[in-house]
C-alpha cells in the first residue's frame, strides 16, 4: 500500500526553560533539550514523536529517519529490524520517537487511538503522581525566585506538594532524593505523610545509598513508603534487596534499556519496574516488556525525564495500555507543561489523571510557530549535551568529585 509510504522524516532539536531542579547528578540547567519528529507519509499523514535532547542521540536520529524513509508507516517491526540493523548499538533509543511517530500516523490512517494499536484500552484514564524534588528558588544567573520558588526543607517539600494538589489533584507523590543527608529526607517523607495520611510515597535516591542505608532506611519507613527506588547500585544489590529488604523496590536504572529490563524480570531485582518507552524502543516494546513483567509478577510503573506534550500524551496511551499490577506513574510535566508545543495548550491533569486523548492518533499535534520558537531557543544556546554536574559546579566548585565510592550514601550535596 503505497499510499501510507513514508516520503519524509523531520527531526527538530529544541530546547525550552526547566526550573533548577536538584539530583544526584546536579542542577537542571536553564534550559531542557529535546527532540521532536514528525513522519509525514504519501496519504497526508504526519505523525509525531518525542525523544530525549542532546546531539550525540540527534545524530542517531536522523540516522534511523534516513532508514525508515520509503518505508509504509505500519511497517513498525520491519522499521525497527532495519534501525537496528543500521545501528546495533544505538538503535533503541533512536527507533522510539521514531515508532511512535509511525503510530500516530498510522492510527490516524486507519481512524484509531494509538492505544488502540497497542491492545486496546484497560483504562481511559491514566494515574500520574506528583514529583517533587528540591529545588534552588531561581538560576544561578537569575536573581529572583521562579515560579516555584525555593525548595530546600521538608516544609518547602510540603508546601510545593500542597500547590501541585491543588492544581493538579495528585493523591501519590514521589521525591527525589540523594540530595541532602538521608535522616532529612525521611524527615520529608514523614512531613508529606503528616500532610498526605493516605497517600502512596515513594523516595528516590538514585542508587547513592550503601547497603546497610538501604536496610536501615527502609526499616524506619515499613508501612510509610509504597516503595524505594533503586536505593543501591549494582544488580546484585537490587536484587538482594528485592528479596530480604524491609520495602518493595523499583527500578528505573535496572531498566534502560530492553537487555536490563529483561534481566531485572528474569532475576527479580525489583518488585516494580518503571518502563520508558524512550529507552527501549518505542510503546510496543513497552507494553511487550509490561506483559512479561504481569506474568512475572512484577508491578509496573513509569519513569519520565523533562518532557513535553507528545512526550505526556505517548505516556498516557502506555499507561492506558498496560495491565496487571499497575501504579501510579511518574511525570515532570508540571514543571515544563507551561512551554509546551502543541496546539491548543497544556494536556490537563485533573485529580492526578490524564484522559486518553480522544485521537485519532496521539491526539495531539505539534503548533508550528511554537515549534520554531523552541527550535530557535535551541539554536541560540549553547547547550549540546545535559550536564548537570558541571552546572552544579558552578555553585558548589567540586561538586561531584569527592573520591568515595559510587555505593556509599553520601553524594556532592552533602559537603
């Protein structure tokens, strides 16, 4: 069927304002890079994707463009075979923007939702937590606070939590910690379950903590947390504490990619596995990963990274599309919802859920003008490549360089 060939693939850097959130890593710097492509197809269609920024993966993207051109847009698996083919080591990371843009197409081709083409619907309405992280109340160029503000104590965990329940009607909030000493971030937690009693926790220290830190931490939050994410390093240790730890865990850094998520699956080194479909080759290969993970007995969730409107709306539709064990998934939406892209304005979230867009496709479309104007932001920075620590460093000179090992409990922030 030469009519839904893909005649043209369009991938546009872009780049848009991130408050200055606090991590392992470091800061968010003033700007967030992603990527968008548009696939357009002999029959009118154009179909959209949202990917991670950075040049290193534009490349490889415009690579995988060049592939799956001449190709018919519900050609997925034949596509992803000839990326990966043209890309072995790359490929899954730069085929997913890719297939969900071939999806959209397609699915608007044929007069579906994109859900509808990954099994059909579970739920019409996807759960997002909030995601709270500490924060700087402005740029370090900056002299007033943002729109946030500052972000630095347990009441300021609590406060910010407040506003984004108000807003956006979270009941289940995540933090981000590995930022200050591990006593003041259960401190936190405890805050939020003064201030939430019924709420699902769940902290993220991103691997910083030692063994003995992960036990004993847990033990003091039996009955408080819903889980923590990768408290420790290494697939040994996930795995260790995924059996005799006091918590349930969940992974995000033990499923970057296809390979790590099936060998978490396969040695349960989490009870929960957050999927991305932007590390591992798109929604099919999500949903494929969440189908094992049911019959494994091993909950799913989702992990995000700063992200905009097709990037929330792709998100939805998996989120939609899984079954079994289901929770609450994560976003960074609310904090970069305000520059999005697409037409007609911000995806709402409304009691911390997020409607299936009614389609066909995604269900939402890429505003050309907006789309320019966060190109152009791109163009004008000189951000290639997200580094957090080296903006940290100019706050705190040697954030990120003390010698202790990657699997003790302390990092950069706590000097």
């Amino acid at each position: 069927m030469t009519i839904d060939r893909i005649e043209r693939v369009v991938v546009t850097p872009i780049a848009f304002p991130d408050p200055p959130l606090l991590n392992v890593a470091g800061i968010h710097e003033p700007l967030a890079l992603r990527t968008i492509v548009q696939v357009y197809t002999a029959n009118g269609q154009v179909g959209v994707g949202e990917a991670h920024g950075g040049a290193a993966l534009l490349q490889t993207i415009h690579l995988a463009g060049r592939t799956v051109t001449g190709m018919s847009s519900y050609e997925i698996e034949n596509a992803r075979s000839a990326v990966h083919r043209q890309l072995p080591h790359l490929a899954e990371r730069a085929f997913a923007p890719i297939e969900v843009a071939m999806l959209d197409a397609f699915a608007q081709r044929i007069n579906c939702r994109v859900v509808d083409l990954l099994g059909g619907a579970a739920r019409e309405h996807a759960e997002f937590a909030g995601y709270l992280f500490y924060k700087l109340a402005h740029h370090l160029d900056a002299d007033q606070p943002d729109q946030w503000g500052e972000v630095l104590t347990a009441a300021q965990v609590v406060d910010i939590a407040q506003r984004m329940h108000r807003d956006f009607g979270f009941t289940s909030w995540k933090l981000k910690g590995a930022v200050h000493p591990i006593s003041t971030e259960l401190d936190a937690i405890m805050a939020l379950r003064d201030a939430f009693p019924a709420a699902p926790l769940r902290l993220d220290p991103n691997a910083r903590w030692s063994m003995m830190a992960a036990y004993e931490a847990g033990e003091r939050m039996r009955g408080t947390l819903e889980y923590l994410e990768d408290p420790a390093a290494g697939h040994a240790a996930m795995v260790e504490l995924t059996a005799q730890g006091p918590l349930p865990t969940a992974t995000n850094m033990r499923a970057g990619s296809t390979a790590d998520t099936l060998r978490t699956i396969a040695h349960r080194a989490a009870d929960i596995v957050l999927l991305d479909h932007h590390v591992v080759g798109g929604l099919r290969r999500a949903v494929e990963l969440s189908r094992l993970c049911h019959a494994a007995g091993i909950g799913v969730s989702m992990h995000s990274n700063s992200h905009l409107g097709v990037s929330m709306a792709a998100m939805t539709h998996l989120a939609a599309a899984v079954r079994g064990d289901t929770r609450a998934n994560d976003t960074h939406y609310p904090w970069n919802r305000d520059h999005d892209i697409i037409v007609g304005g911000p995806i709402p979230i409304v009691d911390g859920h997020v409607q299936v867009p009614e389609g066909p496709g995604l269900g939402v479309q890429v505003d050309d003008d907006q789309l320019a104007q966060a190109h152009q932001r791109y163009v004008e920075t000189t951000i290639r490549e997200r580094n957090d620590a080296a903006y940290a460093r100019c706050l705190i000179p040697d954030f990120g360089t003390d010698t202790e090992p990657w699997t003790t409990h302390r990092s950069g922030w706590f000097h």
